[in-house]
C-alpha cells in the first residue's frame, strides 16, 4: 500500500492524529502548526480528505458530542492508520538519514578540508 | 444575515441533503471557527472550497468515486488531447487562417474585435502550457490553464452567438469549440488529491500519447471543417469508438481503458452528433437513435458493473 509516496496533505492529516484524537478545527489548527504555516488545510479540502480516510479506513470517528452547543466529531487513526503512518515516517526517516550521512560524508569533508 | 452567513448558507446548499443532514452542523462549526478572524476575500476562499466538495459529492466526482478516480486517470491524456486540438501549420488546416489574422490584428482598432482575436491566440498557446504543466506533473498550474482553456471557449461561444445571425453556423462554430470547452470542464473536475499519485514516471509519455491521438481524431474530423462534414458511418464510429470504452471499461472497474476514451470523447462527440444530426435531418430524426443508444450503453454497464465485486472500491492512499 505504500509503494507510492504519501501526499503531504494525508501525511500531515495522519500525523495530526498521531498522537491523539482530534475534530476538524483542531485538525486544520494541527496541520498548520505541523507544516511551521506551509500548509493552510481548507474545510472543504479537510472533509474530502477526512471521507477518503475514513472509507479506507486508515481513521475512524472517536466520538460524537456536542460541546457548547456545538456539534463536536472527533476522529482517530486504526490500527491500519497507524501501520501505514509508521511505515511512512520510517521511509522518510531513512531517506533523511541517507541525506544527512551523504552531505556529511567523508568526501565532503575531505573536499572542506581542500578548500 | 452577514455575508459571512450568507456565503455559509450557499456553500452548504451545494451538499446532498443526506450529507448535509450528516454533516451540516460540523461543516458550519468549522466554516466559522476558521472564518472568525478572516477578512472578506479569505472567507470567499473558505467557503469556495467548502462549496467545491459539496458539489464533487452531489456529482460523484470525489476521490473514492469510480467517477473521479477515472477523470483523475484521463488526466494526463486529456491534457495531451487539447493540445492535439489546435491547428498545425503547413497542414492547411483554415483555422491557420484565424489565427493568422488574430496575430496580424492584434491589439489594434476596432477594440470591439480584440476579445475574440485574444480568445484566439489564447486558445493556440494555453493548451500548449497546460500539456507541458500536465507533463511536469504541475497540476495546480494545469487546473488554472485548464480552466482558461474552458473560459476562452466558452468567451469565443460567446462572441460568435453575438456575431452571427445564422443559426445553423452558429451551431458549427459552437460545436467545433467544444472540445475545448468539455475538455478543460473535464479536467476542472478531476479531483486534485489523485492527480499527483498515478504513474508519476509515465506522465509526460501519457501526455505525449493524448495529443498524438487528439491529433489524429480531429484530422480524422477534418479539422472541424464544414466542408468536411462527415458522412455515412464515420461520425458514429467516431462517437462510440471512444464512448464504448469509456462507459463499458469503467463499469469494469478497468481504468486505464476508459480513461482513453473519455481523453477522446470531447473531441469527437460534438462534431460527430453535430454531422449526425445533419445526417438525420434535425433534432427528431437523431432522437430516437440517441436513446436507444444511451439506454444500450446504459443496460450493458449495469450488467457488467453487476458482475463485477466493487468498481468503485477504495481508491489510492493519496
């Protein structure tokens, strides 16, 4: 199922429930603080992308409540979601590992030592 | 009511009534927690994209939709096929000749026929840019020339409709500009979170494909010329040789064939019903044939879409 890269958006969408279960202005508030303001989630954009998730059942809804009079949905990575997210930031670490040891590699450094 | 209000209100109302009744409530609550500190031209964004997903929902062309998972594969050869459309010098193809006159004009006097000598000009460099963005895989860039392409035909529609007193060219012209109005349509329509995933390394040969082949069908159409109006059985082959695979493939759940057809399908439909309707001798004579066509293609994808387990399973991660 990972094969392919994952968008950022999803990417940033599963890792925003990582760590708890969130509703969707927290997840819009989440992502944006994730991407350091790089990605500004629309609603419209976050529902689309809350309904695929859900229909491939990477996230579920955790709870249904009304807060303050407001009706409040929280949704929350499966264990599917959380298998694929890992997966994910594992292929991303790998590749971030293999960055950092090629730009600090002993090439480099022998060429910084010519220079 | 606020504007805030009102726009909320218009963007709800494109949803379904069940996903409204589902969902309503929690879209308005978002909607206006990220609206609360927003100004006008923000907001008009917010509930743009608000209305956008609720009319993918009410016209199936979401990410997990059989529907948008097929414009999403069509894609690439649709943006290849548009830029078949135009005309190629040397070829003598007459809308060489409006083009010519469109760049010798310029911005000159009469200032009334600079619209349509731009809309002319556009329409000969944007599909070019929206293949070449399609290629790069630069989809956010794709879609606004996709949406150029479809606003410069339907402005030069526009401008013939006020132009010409004869009906039945008007109808020509019309249906020769078609394609590029149902192809950036199409396009517009494809659900941006897929566009980026399919076949990443194959796009730009996707792309190539779609035009050698938009080529192919408008010469095979005479350039959309009405000196060539088509006869006998040639624009019924060029109507069902793309809407059977089309219908037919995506029924089947089989992607890659139906999106080949649906790539080609704007640019032979129009002409081919227009040379039809010709043929029969007005709207009633093509009437019948058209139904018993449409309800034919109809029962066989039910049929085979009934055979299949699910057409329109889970699409890709995304």
């Amino acid at each position: 199922m990972t094969e392919r890269a994952m968008q950022e958006s999803t990417l940033l969408l599963l890792t925003a429930l990582a760590d708890a279960p969130r509703h969707g202005y927290a997840l819009i508030k989440e992502i944006d603080a994730i991407s350091g303001g790089r990605v500004t989630m629309r609603t419209g954009t976050l529902y689309g992308a809350l309904d695929r998730l859900l229909q491939q059942n990477l996230i579920e809804v955790a709870a249904e409540e009304i807060v303050d009079g407001r009706a409040r949905r929280s949704y929350a990575l499966t264990d599917a979601g959380r298998d694929v997210l890992a997966t994910e930031a594992e292929r991303l670490r790998a590749v971030a590992a293999e960055a950092q040891r090629r730009l600090g590699g002993p090439a480099v450094h022998a060429r910084r030592a010519l220079a | 009511m606020t504007v805030r209000t009102a726009a909320l209100r218009t963007a709800i109302a494109a949803y379904p009534a069940h996903y409204r009744r589902d969902r309503g409530a929690e879209l308005a609550d978002v909607f206006a927690d990220t609206t609360a500190d927003a100004g006008r031209l923000a907001t008009a964004r917010e509930a743009l994209d608000l209305a956008a997903y609720g009319l993918r929902l009410r016209t199936r062309l979401t990410a997990t939709t059989l529907g948008g998972r097929l414009l999403a594969t069509a894609a690439p050869l649709l943006a290849g096929a548009l830029l078949g459309v135009g005309p190629v010098p040397g070829l003598a193809d007459p809308r060489t000749h409006t083009i010519r006159v469109a760049a010798r004009a310029g911005l000159t006097p009469p200032w009334t026929d600079t619209p349509g000598h731009l809309a002319v000009l556009g329409l000969t460099v944007v599909p070019a840019l929206l293949a070449a963005a399609a290629a790069l895989g630069a989809w956010r860039a794709a879609r606004v020339l996709a949406c150029t392409v479809a606003l410069l035909g339907a402005l030069r529609i526009a401008l013939a409709a006020a132009d010409t007193q004869d009906s039945w060219l008007l109808l020509y012209t019309a249906t020769a500009l078609m394609p590029y109005l149902a192809g950036g349509v199409l396009l517009l329509a494809a659900p941006p979170d897929l566009l980026d995933e399919p076949r990443r390394h194959s796009r730009p040969l996707l792309v190539g494909l779609g035009a050698a082949a938009g080529f192919a069908a408008v010469r095979a159409q005479g350039g959309y010329d009405t000196r060539y109006l088509m006869d006998g059985w040639w624009p019924l082959l060029l109507l069902l040789a793309p809407l059977l695979p089309a219908v037919l493939c995506a029924a089947r759940g089989r992607l890659d064939a139906a999106a080949a057809g649906l790539a080609l399908l704007p640019l032979t439909a129009a002409f081919s019903l227009f040379s039809l309707w010709q043929q029969a001798g007005g709207v009633l004579g093509l009437l019948p044939w058209a139904v018993a066509v449409a309800l034919a293609l109809t029962a066989a994808a039910r049929l085979l879409a009934g055979r299949q387990p699910s057409p329109a399973a889970v699409g890709p991660l995304g």
